[in-house]
C-alpha cells in the first residue's frame, strides 16, 4: 500500500502522464449536446433495464442494472458528442 501510493505521488509530482501522453487536445466544451444526450440516453436504459426478468432477484441485481445504464448512458453521450463535433466541420477534409 505504502508502496503504492509512493509510485502515485512520484508519477504525479513528475507530471509524467503528461510526458508519456503529450497533453490533451484543447477542444471546445459542449455542455449543452452532452449531458441532455446522457440524461435520455440514461433514464431510457434504466426504465428499460427495470423491464427485464430478474429484478427480484435481489437489490444488487437492480443496483448493478441501473449503474450499467448510467456508464452506457455517458458513453452514448460522449460518442453523441464526438459525433456533433466532426459534423460541425471541426474536421478538415484534407487537400488533393
């Protein structure tokens, strides 16, 4: 643990992720095509999920279902997003 922890502090103190990676493109921020695409996207598979045989299993089946929908819920939106992006023209289609 002590281990561990010292292996964390060194890497971030270094800022080596950052050296390893190159930084992070600066893209512009969409809030507002982002979290309405993850609220739908969510609350759909979670209505969906609590449709499925199953659920009176136990709480964890039900627990495990609705985290299931909420990480399939951001990743819809975050491709949504990506999508919204490249049909913007943020891409350049490239010279002949």
């Amino acid at each position: 643990m002590v281990v561990t922890v010292a292996l964390i502090v060194h890497i971030g103190r270094r800022r080596l992720p950052v050296a390893w990676h190159r930084p992070a493109p600066a893209l512009a921020a969409r809030p507002f095509v982002f979290w309405p695409a993850a609220v739908l996207s969510g609350v759909t598979l979670a209505v969906g999920s609590a449709r499925l045989a199953g659920n009176d299993i136990g709480i964890w089946v039900v627990g495990a279902r609705r985290l299931g929908a909420a990480v399939l819920g951001l990743l819809l939106a975050a491709a949504i997003t990506r999508a919204a992006r490249t049909g913007d023209g943020a891409r350049t289609a490239s010279p002949r």
